[in-house]
C-alpha cells in the first residue's frame, strides 16, 4: 500500500528547497556566503569522481579498508573533511582555470576539438 506522503512528499520537499535557495539566492549576502560552491559546481563531475575514487581507497579492502571500522561521528567527519578539501582546491583550480580536468576532457571530446585549458588562453585571443 502506497500512502500519498511517500509518493508526494519528497517531491514536494525538493520543489520546497529548490524554491527557498532560488529565493534566498536574489539577496548579495546570501550570494556572497555562497560563492565559494559555485567553484565546486563547475568541476562537479571531477570532484564527483575524486570523491568515489578517495572513497574507495579509504573504504574498501585494496586501499585503507575502514568500511564497517568508522563510527557514524567519523564517517560524517571524513565526509567534511574531503568536502572541504574538494571546495578548497575547486577555488583555487578556478582562479586559473576555465574548467576541471574531467570537464574540460569531455567538453574536448564532445565538440571534437581541443578547447582552452586556462583562462589565460582566452585572453590572449
């Protein structure tokens, strides 16, 4: 038996939040805080990977193998700690660069040509 929270409400939920950074996001203040992520929104396919591959290190049997060893309180320490480290560096690739690596490969490969690496290659043009 289905029940219509299990089938509306995590739509709703997500219609809710979109809708309240949407609005929120209009303020300068609310910008400002959230500037550092939109560096990690761009390279978010080479922070996607390089979190599953650090994951699979840490986690699994052929790298560090913690899985089942961690605390709850741990693992959501691990989970920021790698976040943080991921927005650190997306800020910091982003003052050079115009994509991630990963992004810029299929960006590459997509339009069948070879597009600029860093931001310096487009002010130069």
């Amino acid at each position: 038996m289905r029940y219509v929270h299990d089938s509306v409400g995590g739509p709703a939920g997500s219609l809710f939040y979109g809708s309240f950074l949407l609005l929120i996001l209009r303020k300068k203040a609310a910008q400002k805080i959230m500037s550092p992520f939109a560096a990690m929104g761009k390279l978010s396919l080479t922070n996607y990977l390089g979190q599953s591959v650090l994951s699979t290190l840490l986690f699994y049997s052929y790298g560090a193998g913690l899985y089942g060893k961690v605390s709850t309180l741990e693992g959501i320490g691990i989970t920021f700690f790698i976040f943080w480290v991921q927005m650190i560096v997306s800020n910091w690739w982003m003052k050079t660069h115009l994509f991630g690596p990963i992004e810029w490969l299929l960006r590459s490969f997509i339009r069948r040509q070879k597009q600029p690496w860093k931001r310096a290659e487009i002010e130069q043009n």
